[in-house]
C-alpha cells in the first residue's frame, strides 16, 4: 500500500480544500480556510507519506519508540528497545495488524501508529488497541493527526467495530489528538502501574468505527 498523503496543498490556490485520499486538511490551512476559505500559495504545509511499515523502518521506529518509553508521558513500557527486536516485531504482524510510518518530506520517518491485538479470544475480534509514537522533533506537527485518520479508516477496511487506547492523563497532546478525532474517555484505572516509583492512573478512551 502506498499512500501519499496531502501533497502540494499549499502549491496552488487552486487546489482542493483536503487531501483527495483521506479528506485531511492540514492545520495550517484548515484553520486558513476556516477564516476565508482561501489557501494562500506561500503558506507551508507539512506533509507526509504514508505507507505500511518494511522490515527497513525497523531502526527509525525503535528510535521513536524509545523516545516515547524515556519520555515517560506515553506508556508504561520502561523497556527500551533494539532494531533487531523491532524487525522481529514486524515480522510477527498480520495483515490485519498493521504498523504504518509517516514520511517528512526529505522521506524521513518522523512517526509510526499501529493497529495491534486488544485480545486474543475470538470475541474481541473487533476491537483494536492503537499506538501513535512520533518523534520529539516532529511533535504538534500534524503528524500524530494524519496517523490516527488513517489507522481509524484502515480499522474500518478491516472489519473491526472500535478502536480502543490507554493514555496517561497528563499526556496534554495524546488527549488533545484523540478528544479531537472522537475518541471518548471510558474511565480512568487509578494507580494502574508504578513509573520511576510513583504510581500512574490511565485512561482508557474508546471510538467506535
Ligand atoms: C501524542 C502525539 C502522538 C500527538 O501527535 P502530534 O503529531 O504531536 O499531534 P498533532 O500535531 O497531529 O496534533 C493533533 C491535535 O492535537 C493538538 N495537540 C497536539 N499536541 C498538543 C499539546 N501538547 N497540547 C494541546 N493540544 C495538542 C493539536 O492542536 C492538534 O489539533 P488540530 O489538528 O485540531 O489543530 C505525539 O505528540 C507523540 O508521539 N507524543 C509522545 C508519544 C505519545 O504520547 N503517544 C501517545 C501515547 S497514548
């Protein structure tokens, strides 16, 4: 699968308003648009390539993978990761499963997301947990939007009836992201796990397809 996703947006007035492939408009100019429904030619627009994961991401996935574990606002994962591990890790995945990685445009990965296993009883078989990691430098960028756009309309072609997330509640851009694509809060598991020696609550937040 090979998607490119919101290119040249901004090279034209007379482009459309969003991306032809997923309906997306980047921040910058949805927000131009709301004000005057012009698309202004010397504006930037961030754009990215998105496609599957290969076993040749595998390094620039752990890098951002083990940004997200340091950081310690996006999982409870303290375990930091190798490139080897996650080429094995993408070799295990099901179609149904995929990872999918955002390219900046020097083709640069700067985010991958995943749809993963919520439960391996075949009566969760709709529901999928997600991942969004992006890379410290590329954070409140929009990448993290076009992910989650994308892994909500391949969870549709794939037959599964929610997506379904844990998140910390000081996690300001997670929350942001997913309050903003519909994801609603469940409930929250008070003291759910212990980080460097303080316990933790998580949110979990569901959004149904
Ligand atoms: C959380 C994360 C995935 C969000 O992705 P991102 O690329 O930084 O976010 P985006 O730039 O796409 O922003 C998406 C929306 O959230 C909002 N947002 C992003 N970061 C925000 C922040 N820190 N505070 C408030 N709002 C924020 C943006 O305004 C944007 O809204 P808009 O599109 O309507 O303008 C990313 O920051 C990240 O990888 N963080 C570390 C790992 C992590 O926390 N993963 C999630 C685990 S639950």
């Amino acid at each position: 699968m090979l998607v490119i996703h919101c290119t040249s947006v901004a090279a034209s007035i007379a482009v459309a308003k969003t991306c032809e492939i997923c309906g997306h408009a980047s921040r910058k100019n949805r927000s131009l648009w709301n004000m005057s429904g012009i698309i202004f030619p010397f504006m930037t627009t961030l754009a990215y390539r998105l496609r599957l994961a290969a076993a040749s991401d595998a390094e620039a996935i752990c890098r951002i993978y083990n940004q997200g574990i340091e950081d310690r606002i996006a999982t409870l994962e303290t375990e930091l990761r190798t490139p080897d591990e996650r080429r094995q890790w993408l070799a295990n995945r099901r179609p149904r499963h995929p990872v999918i990685v955002a390219e900046n445009g020097s083709g640069d990965i700067t985010a991958w997301a995943s749809l993963n296993v919520f439960n391996a009883r075949e009566a969760y078989r709709f529901v999928a947990d997600i991942s969004v990691y992006v890379e410290r430098g590329w954070r409140g960028k929009g990448a993290g939007r076009v992910l989650l756009e994308k892994l909500v309309e391949l969870g549709r072609q794939h037959g599964f009836h929610k997506l379904v997330l844990s998140a910390f509640p000081f996690n300001a851009g997670g929350m942001a992201l997913y309050e903003k694509l519909g994801f609603r809060t469940v409930g929250t598991y008070r003291e759910q796990g212990q980080l460097d020696g303080k316990w933790v609550d998580t949110i979990i937040m569901e959004k149904l397809l």
